[in-house]
C-alpha cells in the first residue's frame, strides 16, 4: 500500500527535501489552506492522509495540541520536527505532546542547519568578510537534505515509532571555521571578524534578522558558548544507512546562493 503523505512547511528548507525525496507519496500543505495557527483549518487537507511530516515555525506551541488532535481523528503517524524557536513550549514539552497524541510518533530533535549560513551571504557577496559575534563557537551544521531523508524514512518505513532521532552533522565547526570553508568552496579568501556584541546585533540586523530575533540568536550563541561542544551522533547514517553531508557539500549544494 502506499503512504500517502501530508507536508506542512513543504516551501522551507526542510519542507522541500522532504517533498523531492517523498515524490509521488508527497502532498503538499500549503499555509494558504492550512494555517497551523488555527487547527480546524487541516481538516479538509487531512482526508485519506496516512502520515504527516510536521514542522512548528510559530513562536507559540498554543495551537499544537489541536493540531495533533486534527491529525490523529484522520491520520495514523506523525513525523515533528522539534523547534526551539517556540518561546512558550520547550522542546521537551513539544516531545512530550507528541508522545500523548496517541499517533504512530517520531520526534526529530536536529543540530543547528547549515541554511542559517545563508545569512552571511549579503557580507560574502560585499567583500571578503564576515563580521559577527561569537567566532569560535562550535556548531554541528546539518544539512537540510538529511533532516529530510531521516523524515521520509519514519514516514514511511516501519520501526521509526516511538523514536527520538537526535540528528547532527558529521562535524564541529566554529563559525569562523565555517565562512573559511565557504571561502575554500568558492575559490576566494573569506575571514571571519570579530565584533563586540552591540555591534554584532546591528550587523544580523543590517543582514536581514528580524529584530525579534536577533537578540534571542545572540542569547542563544552566549548560552551555547559556556556549554561544551555539540556531541555529534551517527543517526542520520543508522536510519538512512548514508553518513550525514558535510558543510562544505552544503556550501557546494548552494555555492549559487553566495
Ligand atoms: N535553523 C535551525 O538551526 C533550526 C534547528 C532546529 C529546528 N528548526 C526548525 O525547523 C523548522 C523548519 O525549518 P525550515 O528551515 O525548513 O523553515 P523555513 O524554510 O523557514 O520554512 C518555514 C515553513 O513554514 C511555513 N509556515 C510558516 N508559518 C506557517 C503557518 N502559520 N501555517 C502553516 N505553515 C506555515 C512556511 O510557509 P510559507 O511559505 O507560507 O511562509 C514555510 O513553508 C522551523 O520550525 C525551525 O524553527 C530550525
């Protein structure tokens, strides 16, 4: 029988993998019929819907409980992609909603993306820096075409149930290390700068974040900076049987981006 599957967030980074590597099985949920803000928007998306890959890009968890509701009077499995985004649901609390939804469940708890990259691309297109905050942070950068193939395989292979799938890429990276090796992919000296933390707020703010953000990233980089380095797993290369992409093949995926 084939899955047929429900995606939300199918125009995001992750949302497109997960469509591209799905193919025939994939419908996608676009937020114009369905707002997750709002539960009783799904029902009509839902019918004849066997899983769901779904992702929480609000601020606020208030509506995941009816959106779990939503999913299990229609469908059977449920494939979420943790947030820590949400400002009034840890991921914790998030995990937990999930494992009472009484759905088939698989929570996908990932590393930093290497698409947050992609902020640094006004800067890499000026010249040959790249200014900001906390250079020696190290992060686990994870491509979004394996968060994806992980999702596809819970959606619709057997034994992903009532797993927590702590995904990271295969390496720590520091930030200054990461824009040197854009530089390496591109064929040009790139260096990273650092600045002091009022000035780096106004560089993420001259780069495009959105004010709303910009000091919860920076919070985020202080808090992660006195904990110790991302512990990397191999579960992208145990449920996939693919080791999980380097950042340098998602800078060479995106060299066109930069
Ligand atoms: N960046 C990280 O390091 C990181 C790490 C772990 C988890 N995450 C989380 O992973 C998730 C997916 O990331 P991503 O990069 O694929 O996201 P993305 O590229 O920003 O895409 C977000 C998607 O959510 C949709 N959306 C937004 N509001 C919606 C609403 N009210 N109802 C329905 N759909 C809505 C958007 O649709 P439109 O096209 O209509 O806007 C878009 O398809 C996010 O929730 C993010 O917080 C991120």
């Amino acid at each position: 029988m084939t899955t047929r599957v429900l995606v939300t967030g199918a125009t995001g980074n992750v949302g497109r993998q997960v469509m591209t590597q799905l193919r025939a099985e994939a419908v996608a949920l676009p937020r114009d019929r369905a707002d997750l803000a709002r539960p009783e928007s799904l029902t009509g998306s839902l019918r004849e819907v066997d899983a769901v890959f779904l992702i929480w890009p609000l601020h606020s968890g208030e509506a995941l409980p009816g959106v779990l509701a939503e999913i299990a009077r229609h469908a059977r499995r449920v494939v979420f992609l943790c947030s820590g985004a949400v400002g009034d649901l840890s991921m914790d609390a998030q995990e937990e909603l999930i494992r009472r939804s009484g759905l088939e469940w698989t929570v996908i708890r990932a590393s930093t993306f290497a698409v947050n990259a992609r902020w640094w691309t006004g800067q890499i297109r000026a010249g040959e820096q790249v200014r900001g905050a906390y250079g020696g942070l190290g992060l686990a950068m994870l491509h979004e075409a394996d968060i994806a193939a992980v999702a596809v395989r819970a959606l619709t292979g057997e034994g992903h149930h009532g797993q927590v799938y702590r995904l990271t890429g295969p390496e720590v990276l520091s930030q200054a290390e990461q824009v040197r090796i854009i530089g390496e992919v591109l064929g040009r000296p790139l260096r990273w700068v650092e600045l002091d933390r009022v000035t780096a707020r106004r560089q993420l703010l001259a780069d495009g974040l959105p004010l709303s953000f910009v000091d919860v990233l920076l919070d985020a980089y202080a808090a992660m900076s006195s904990q110790p380095s991302p512990e990397i797993t191999d579960t992208v290369a145990t449920v996939t049987g693919s080791p999980a992409r380097s950042f340098r093949q998602w800078v060479a995926d995106h060299a066109a981006e930069f």
